[in-house]
C-alpha cells in the first residue's frame, strides 16, 4: 500500500501536498467540505514514490473524473498552521505544497462526491476568487491576478 507523505513529529504533522488552480471564465475551481466554513484547492497529499506532477495527474483524475494537462509550477507554499478535522484536529501543520496552472478543456464538466479520511463529503465549486468565501490558500485570492512566468515560494504562519 502506498502512503500519503504525512507523519506525525514532535506533537504536531509534516504534511506534502499538491494543488491544482484551474480557471474558466473568471472563476476558480476549489473544494468545499461539509465540515468547513472554507474552500481548498483540487489536489491533495503526494503519496511516497510519486512525483509532485504524478501526485496531481491522480488527484485530477480522482476528484474532477478528467486527465486533465498540466501547464506549469505557480508555487511553492510554505503554511503553518493547526488542524481542523480528524487526528489533526487542534494539532500544529507544517504543510508544504507545490501549486500547478492545470490546462481548462472547453468541455469541462468536473464532477466530485468524495468522503476524505475524516468521513465529512467534499464536492466541487466554482468560485469568484475576490468574492467573499474564504479560500486557501489565501494568496490565490491575489497572485492569480499577477501571472508570471517563474515559480513564486509563499510562507504563511498562522501559530499563535
């Protein structure tokens, strides 16, 4: 079985994973969870032995039901933070997450009705990035605005 690259270390967790930003006429595809008051990006953990970009090809294909083409790396994140679901719950993050511009085909219909590891459904929403719902992660709301053609590295610390 392959596993997630997510492991426990000093009272909190390390945290791999990857996101997809992809857009169709002024709005950005996320995910909404039952259980939370925000939006995330398509994507999830890197499993150990996959690249960053196998990591994506298999949460696209697992969370919209499209192989869809990858156009480039936008950014490395850097994000700590606690803990809202599950195991994880009130515990300290250390995510680092690789973000990709995904390619939009004309006739994408995502579709998406999971249950994550913490039982709660996901589904998918297109969203007005400078709307009022609360996105992660937050410099989505911003930098999409400012493409350019390099890599951009974001660190954000929410520990109190």
């Amino acid at each position: 079985m392959t596993q997630d690259i997510c492991f426990p270390l000093d009272g909190g967790y390390v945290n791999v994973r990857v996101g997809a930003i992809i857009q169709k006429d002024g709005k950005l595809l996320m995910v909404a969870n039952d259980e939370l008051r925000y939006c995330y990006s398509v994507g999830g953990r890197i499993q150990f032995g996959e690249s960053a970009e196998e990591a994506l090809r298999r949460e696209l294909r697992e969370e919209t039901g499209y192989d869809l083409e990858i156009d480039r790396l936008g950014f490395i994140h850097e994000d700590f933070f606690r803990g809202d679901l599950g195991k994880m719950k009130d515990k300290l993050i250390y995510e680092i997450g690789f973000y990709y511009y995904v390619k939009t085909p004309e006739d994408f219909a995502p579709r998406c009705d999971v249950s994550v590891e913490e039982g709660s459904d996901e589904h998918l929403t297109w969203i007005d990035p400078h709307g009022d719902t609360t996105l992660y992660p937050t410099f989505f709301r911003t930098e999409l605005d400012k493409p350019c053609s390099g890599v951009r590295h974001f660190v954000t610390d929410e520990r109190e």
